[in-house]
C-alpha cells in the first residue's frame, strides 16, 4: 500500500472542487450567480466551472440578487438543483424576500410536493479588511426562519464535505462560507477520495476537560489558538465546531458541556439577538445541574459591523475569550 | 503643457462608436388597446373558441359570486374577487397547452380553476385549509403567490430551465398594476430578458393597488411601455375584450414557444368588486365610474357578439347559465363540509427530514392531543383554550 502525500490546499480550492464534482455527478446541478462565470467568482470559487460545463450550467447572472435566488426558485420547481452564490454576505439581503417567503416554506406550503433543492452560498464575515456591507455576519437572520438548514465550515475537508452534502439536500441549504478562511490551507488531499459530511452534526475538534469553547466558521481557529494559550493558565479546554446551526446538534454540545460543566459560546455576529443567546439557553436547559457556572457569550459587538481599521476591536479575539474564560471560575454571590 | 494651457487647440475627440442596440420601436405597443369583439377582426376568431370563451366566463362569473358568498358565511377566510376580469382569467388558463405552466397571484384562483383545477383545491389557501391545496408539478400551476410579484422570477426560473433541458415549455405569469412597482417585477423581466426565456407576463391593470389608483402608482405611458426598457415588446389589450386577450397572450405565447423571447402584455380592465370581501371600495372610489365600467362588461360584450352573429340562442345562454349554476351548487355543498386537518401535519413538511428540534416539538404536540382525546382527563376535550 503506497502513502499518498497530503497537500496542503485552501477550503477556496477545496470548495471548487466540491463544485465540480457535483456537477459532474448530476447534471442537474446548476452554478449561478454575478460574476461566476468567466471571472471565476470574485473569490474564485467557481474558477473554472463555466469552461468546463459550459455557460449553461455555470451563469453569469445579471446584477440582482433577488432575480437569482427567484430564477433558481423557478429552476428548481422544473427538477434543477441550483447552487447560486450572494457574492458578500450583506448582498444577500435583496434577496431575503425571495428566501424567507418562498425558498424556505415552498415545501412546507405544498405540503411536500414541491420541494426545493437548492444551494444559497453565501461568503460571510469579517476579518479581511473589507469595505461596509462586505463583512456582515448574517447567520442569526437566516436561523431564525424555519425551513433553510445552516451550515458553516471552519475547515478545508469540512469545506468539501458539507458542501457536496449541501448540494444533495433535497431541502435549501444556506451555506455560509467563512471568507477569512478562504485562504487558509489544510492537509487536504484532492486526489483522495473526500467524505461526504452528513449537514446536523457537530464536531469536537480538540478534547478537554476544564470548559468548552462552542463555536462555528471562522471563530473555530481563534478558538482553538485560545485553547492552546489557555494551556498556559492551566485550562484544559474543548473546542466544539458547531458546522450546522440548523439543524443545531444539542447531543454533541451537551455531552461535551456535561463533562466539562463550563462553557463559552464564541461567535463573530452580534450577541444581543444572535447565535449565542439560542446556544446558551439551549445549554442551560440540557446541562443545568452540571454547570459549574453561567454559560457566557463572546461575540461580536452590537453594531453595525465596523469599518475596517477598527475591525480588530470587534471581532472575537484569543484575550477575549481567555477573559471569559477567566470568568468561568464563578462562584455564586460574585 | 496642462489641458488648461492647451485649450485654444481643443478639439474634442469623437465619442467611441455606440449605438442603441435594438430599434425601440417595433418594441413599443399600440397607442390604444387592442380590441375585436364589435371589430371586423371578430368575425376572423374561430366560432368555438368564441363559445368556449363564454361558457368559461359565466362559469367565471358565478365562481366568483359563490366564492364571494362563501366569505359571507365563514367559510372562506377571505375571498379577491376577480369579478369583471374574468376575460383575463379565462384567456390565460385557455392559452396555455398542458405541459405549459401557470404562475398566478393570490387574486387569480379563477385562472386555476379554468385550466382545470378543482374549484375546492384552488380555495385552500383562502379557506384557511392549508396553503396550497394541490399538487403543482400535477397541474402545472404554481402556488397562489400573495407576496407581489415574488412569483414572476419563479416563472422565469421555470421557463428558462425548461429551455435548458430542451422541453417545449412556457410560463405564464399574472400580476397586478400595483406588483410592477415592485422589485421583482423589474428583476423578473430584466432576467427574462436577458436569458430569452419562454415567459409571459400579463399584467392585469385594474386601477387599483387595493386603494392606490394607477396614476399615484406609475407615471409610465401605459405599463405595457414597460417592455421597451428591458428589450421585449409590451402589448396593450382590452383586458375585458375575452377575444382579445385570447388573441395577444396567443401571440405571446407563440412567439416565446418559438425562440423569440418574453411579452410583456398589460390587460387594461377594472376590479368591480372591493379588493377582497374586507375592503371599503366606497372611500376611495365613485359609483359613476363603477357604473361606466359596468357597462363595458366582459360576459356582455361576448353575448352581443355572439348573439349578433347568430353564434348564441337563448338556449345557449340558459345551457351555459346552468352548467354555472352546477359548479357553483356542487362548490357550496363541498365547501360546507367542515375539512379535516391533522395537527401533526405541522411537523410533516417543514424539512425532508425533520430536525431533532422539530422531533421534539412533535412529541409535545402528540402528547398534548392525547391528553385532549383523554375521557377521563380533569381538563376535559370541552375545553379548548384551557388554562395550566
């Protein structure tokens, strides 16, 4: 048996390949978007695509995002699978109508006759120096409408995975493609066969004892560089990756909390009326005689999402995690 | 030496050469709508298509005055009477083949019903029964969509990925004057456009957006202009004119079947109703243009043609006036039965699968049912918002 060395590859690549190969696998699958095509994407995710499978399948669009996601309604309704991409999260929001009053509920108001299998990719957050409106954190907008699942990877083999899976759903899926790790680079091998990540289930990507970091998408790597730093303070702590916020997996989250009895939930967006309240009562009403103290929040401030010279104050950062981290050492009265 | 000092010397260079790309004018439509009932062209329509048209629009009619008779004894939640536009209704659902497809608004059940959905499946989502009531891959109609013009890129999505699998299919999209003011109007037509989609777009102006007149809505010539500026040829018809409409959404239709892309077609009629069974038509409208209306009635300018001509007897009147009248006995007497719905339907089609929050949810919902089917349960079935 020859070893296969691993190279290392970005989730970008890894999301590209996803792409293709779904769409060599089913040629209902169809790639569409402004600027997908013979540009590549303006992240170059779909680089390649349109040469490969024709303009047919891989669409430059016109400048309208509402337009695409109705047309790929419509695409889907007559039996396609499209895949559109938002291009920057806050160019989703155009489009919102077209998700919340027909993408999400087209199953449910047929009764299950008209399902729709499409794919909203949509590049999301902060942390590249972006322009207003180009780093928006959307996902609690999304999670709160039934009927879309919510995935996010944090890693180049999650990247691949999820989204092939995301692809196959018969349901729509808003895929939420962290943009500050579109360049970050994994031992990944494209030419090995990838697994196919079932959308539902979170991941405990470092093992501890002393408190769980809960967290998803681009927040996975600060965490886990907090966790080592934590070494230090003599904290051992878990990393959970959250990759689908809907549906959201309470087993993996609560067993973790459960042998950990602290925890911290860690995300990019906004606190008040974001991820992290639904996380931590989810938590509090699973693990509540095993918590040794409140579950805490870090996120995002509540504001508008800075400009980006001040965005480092914003964002989750190692200290402010290890701050809360900290604070985990709780006793009642304090 | 700066662009200042050479200013003497300034001769300006010639704009790179541009040019309109498509010749506005065979795009535009005609100054007036387009008529033929009471024309010459009347006599060159196919005689049953003429009769067709009639029996569709009585039936229409009195689909109309049942479905609006049902509101008033609660049961329909709440009924757009599309009384007055029948024309429109029943050309759209008689233009079409059935591999083509449909794409109506909340006001357009009518449409549904005349391509051939049952009357009671078509009301579901007015009853309060369900929001679709029927199958739409079976019948090639589209949900009846309420948000505005929010199913017009659905259709173009449809008719485009229709073309692509190589499928001799075209879409048909209804919507109102107040929905082109809405974005995915524009987005909806730009697409179609672009993509040289199969799609049809008829526009049922019927001077109002529920209180808003057309002209506190656009300031568009007509909204068939509309068309120009996307690439497409806009159509004015009499939208109360059965033969017309017949006639121009045939056109469309054709045309898209063939390759040549979207119609834009604005159907000018009127709402003589209220805007639904809630609606005071009286505080933003008079009698006097009710009545002008009235008298430009879709049902009573087929009956003069055809009865001119000697195409409709007075039997032929009391034949169509009673087929009415069955569909409408045999409506009232369905639509009296109480539906049965079955609350853990709530859980059954929200995902493929459902999630495990929505597992749990389910459970609490079947427990709470069974302690209501419970005899001997202290809180007892009699009650149904009892307290904890």
């Amino acid at each position: 048996m020859t070893t296969v060395a691993l190279k290392p590859a970005t989730m970008a690549q890894a999301l590209t390949r996803a792409l293709r190969d779904a769409m060599a696998a089913d040629p209902s699958v169809h790639v569409m978007g402004e600027d997908v095509g013979t540009l590549g994407g303006v992240f170059r995710v779909t680089d390649g695509l349109a040469k490969e499978f024709g303009e047919d399948r891989c669409t430059d669009t016109p400048l309208a995002e509402a337009g695409i996601l109705g047309t790929a309604v419509g695409m889907a309704m007559y039996g396609l699978r499209p895949v559109v991409e938002m291009q920057f999260d806050a160019f989703a929001y155009p489009a919102f109508e077209q998700l919340i009053s027909h993408v999400a509920r087209m199953r449910n108001r047929t009764r299950g006759a008209m399902p729709l299998p499409l794919t909203i990719r949509v590049p999301y957050g902060g942390g590249i120096g972006g322009v207003e409106h180009h780093s928006d954190s959307s996902e609690a907008y999304y999670m709160a409408t039934p009927g879309l699942h919510v995935v996010t990877p944090a890693t180049v083999a999650d990247a691949y995975g999820l989204l092939r899976a995301s692809i196959a759903s018969d349901d729509p899926v808003v895929f939420l493609e962290p943009k500050r790790l579109y360049w970050s680079k994994d031992s990944w091998n494209p030419d090995e066969p990838q697994s196919v990540e079932p959308i539902g289930r979170a991941v405990v990507r470092r093992p501890g004892r002393s408190a769980t970091l809960i967290t998803y998408g681009p927040s996975v790597p600060v965490c886990l560089e907090a966790a080592e730093a934590a070494r230090a303070e003599g904290w051992d702590l878990e990393v959970v990756d959250l990759r689908s916020l809907v549906p959201f997996d309470d087993e993996t989250v609560a067993a973790s909390v459960r042998r950990t009895g602290r925890a911290v939930v860690v995300h990019e967006s906004g606190g008040y009326g974001g991820p992290g309240g639904e996380i931590a009562a989810r938590v509090s009403e699973r693990c509540f005689h095993h918590l040794e103290a409140p579950v805490l929040r870090v996120a995002g401030f509540d504001i508008p999402y800075p400009p980006p010279m001040l965005e480092r104050h914003h964002l989750p950062g190692v200290d402010r995690i290890l701050d809360a981290v900290a604070r985990l050492q709780w006793e009642a009265g304090n | 030496m700066t662009v200042m000092e050479q200013r003497g010397a300034y001769r300006p260079t010639p704009p790179p050469a541009w040019q309109p790309r498509t010749d506005p004018a065979p795009l535009l439509p005609d100054a007036l709508p387009h008529r033929v009932l009471g024309t010459e062209a009347a006599a060159q329509v196919d005689p049953d298509l003429l009769r067709r048209l009639y029996t569709e629009l009585v039936r229409g009619r009195r689909y109309n005055t049942q479905a609006t008779a049902l509101t008033k004894q609660g049961r329909l939640a709440v009924y757009p009477s599309s009384t007055g536009q029948e024309a429109c209704e029943v050309a759209a659902a008689l233009v079409l083949e059935e591999r083509d497809w449909l794409f109506p608004s909340y006001r357009d059940t009518l449409a549904a019903v005349a391509r051939g959905l049952d009357p009671v499946q078509a009301l579901t989502l007015l009853r309060g029964d369900w929001h679709t009531g029927y199958d739409p891959r079976e019948h090639r109609i589209a949900p009846l969509c309420t948000p505005l013009a929010t199913q017009l890129p659905h259709a173009v999505g449809l008719a485009h990925a229709a073309r692509l699998k190589g499928d001799d299919v075209v879409a048909l999209a209804l919507v109102g004057d107040g929905g082109t003011s809405e974005g995915d109007f524009h987005e909806a037509l730009n697409f179609a456009a672009v993509w040289q989609a199969p799609v049809v777009f008829l526009v049922q102006n019927n001077g109002f957006a529920i209180s808003v007149p057309l002209d506190k809505q656009t300031a568009a010539p007509s909204l068939a202009h509309k068309a120009v500026g996307y690439g497409m040829p806009g159509r004015l018809v009499d939208g109360n004119d059965a033969a017309a409409v017949h006639e121009v959404l045939s056109d469309a239709v054709r045309h898209a079947r063939a390759g040549g892309g979207p119609t834009l077609v604005e159907a000018v009629t009127y709402r003589i109703e209220a805007h639904t069974n809630a609606d005071d038509a009286t505080r933003y409208r008079g009698d006097s243009e009710v009545e002008t209306w009235r008298a430009h009635d879709p049902i009573v300018l087929l009956e003069q043609e055809l009865t001119e001509r000697g195409l409709l007897d007075e039997e032929g009147i009391q034949a169509a006036r009673e087929a009415a009248e069955t569909m409408a006995a045999d409506l009232r007497a369905r639509m009296n039965q109480d539906p049965v719905l079955d609350p853990m339907d709530l859980f059954a089609h929200v995902y493929a699968e459902p999630t495990p929050q929505l597992r749990e949810q389910e459970a609490q919902l079947r427990a709470e049912l069974a302690a209501e089917a419970e005899p001997d349960s202290a809180a007892g079935s009699e009650s149904e918002g009892r307290g904890r």
